[in-house]
C-alpha cells in the first residue's frame, strides 16, 4: 500500500507527478483480473454531473480544475469514481466542511476498475465518526464473486477392450516376457512400478489400441473426424 496526500498546497505539475506515480503502481500491480481499489483525499470536486462511464450524476458540488484531472486519470486506467454513483442524502455525500461550518465538499473518493462496478454495493460517509480529523469517514461495501478456475485435465486413453479381449493370449505372454526380464533389474519399489507401468503401456499401445472416436451425430463420417483431428493438430 502507498500512502499520497494531495493538499491544495501543490501546484499543478506536482499534481501531475502523483498521478504518474499512482498510475506506475497501478499499471505494475493492477493488471487482469485484479481488482484496484485507490482511495483517499483527492483536493479535487468531480461534482454532479455524469460524466461517461467514470462519474455518476450523484455526486456534489460543481466540478472544478482538479476534479478533472481526476476524471482524465480515471479515463486513462478504466476506474470510476464509485461514492458519484449511488443516490444518496447530501450528509452522506460531504467529506470535508471548511472552517467556521459554512461550506461542505466533497473532497475524498473511492475508485474501482469499472469492470468491478457491480461488486460496489454502498458507499457513503459516517458524519458522527470521531476519528479526530477535519475530514468524514468514507466507507464502502465491497461484494465480490471470485470466479471459479477450472483447470482442465488431460483425458486418459480409451483403450479397446474389445481387441483386448481378442488378443488377450498374446497380450499375456508378451507381457509375461517383459516383466521377467526386469524383475531382477532393480530393488527400488518406485523404480519397478515405473518399469511396469511402462511395459503394460507399451504392450497395449501396440497390440490393442486407443478406441476411435464416436461421431456424435449420424451424418459425421469417420473419415471426417479424422480430418477433424488432422486439423487441430
């Protein structure tokens, strides 16, 4: 995590270079499928009026200068600004009230990659927290759906039992052969498994083989799967 104060204090270019930083760590960290979630005090006011598919009409105030600096940052990297999004009541919406009591803005915000909008189900401020600054406590509610990896495994051979079973006599002495020949080769319990294994395989791939593969439907030939499978490889 990486902590940036963005104060009315900097100048236009300083802001500028926060952002390039923000937007470094973003492109390194927040690619794919990974959800980015920036938040904090963005000095800037995106206001209430929508803007594409970054900004929302719920928002407050009048955009300013630095609220769309903000918006051309979100642009750039698919964020939207999400507590611009939901209808709220203006006390819910204000995270800064200046001096004296007299003004109130909407200075702080939360951003998500847009891809993840409907994983943001409420955002707003908590007036009443006392947490010993000038600023509301902004909070959201996240809601997401990991998605599920399916990993794909290779299927194993269908052998043909029916030719097996045709050439089980010279399927049996052929391995009996083999397997005599490498009982005295090795002790090792793994390394005699590994030798039968390959004997069992190799026998059967040469006197019995894999089943062919069944057309699905009656009009698909064989001839046309073996095409099929010509071309896939």
């Amino acid at each position: 995590m990486q902590v940036y104060t963005l104060t009315s204090e900097y100048e236009d270019d300083e802001m500028v270079k926060v952002y390039d930083t923000i937007e470094e760590i973003h492109q390194e960290y927040g690619r794919g499928d990974t959800n980015s979630i920036i938040l904090g005090d963005w000095n800037s006011t995106v206001g209430d009026e929508s803007y594409q598919n970054t900004v929302g009409s719920h928002g407050l105030g009048r955009r300013n200068h630095r609220g769309q600096m903000l918006i051309h940052f979100c642009e750039r990297n698919g964020l939207i600004v999400t507590n611009t999004w939901l209808k709220k009541p203006k006390r819910r919406l204000y995270t800064w009230k200046a001096p004296g009591d007299w003004r109130r803005h909407q200075l702080d915000y939360i951003l998500v990659k847009h891809r993840f909008r409907n994983s943001v189900k409420d955002v707003k401020t908590l007036p009443g927290a006392d947490i010993d600054s000038d600023h509301n406590l902004l909070v959201a509610k996240f809601r997401t759906r990991l998605k599920k990896i399916i990993r794909f495994q290779k299927r194993r051979p269908r052998w043909d039992l029916e030719k097996l079973y045709a050439q089980r006599q010279s399927v049996q002495e052929t391995l009996e052969e083999k397997l005599s020949a490498i009982e005295s080769e090795s002790r090792n319990a793994e390394v005699q498994w590994n030798n039968i294994k390959e004997c069992m395989l190799d026998t059967i791939s040469k006197l019995v083989g894999k089943v062919e593969k069944i057309a699905r439907k009656p009009w698909v030939t064989q001839e046309m799967m073996s095409k099929m499978e010509e071309r896939r490889k």
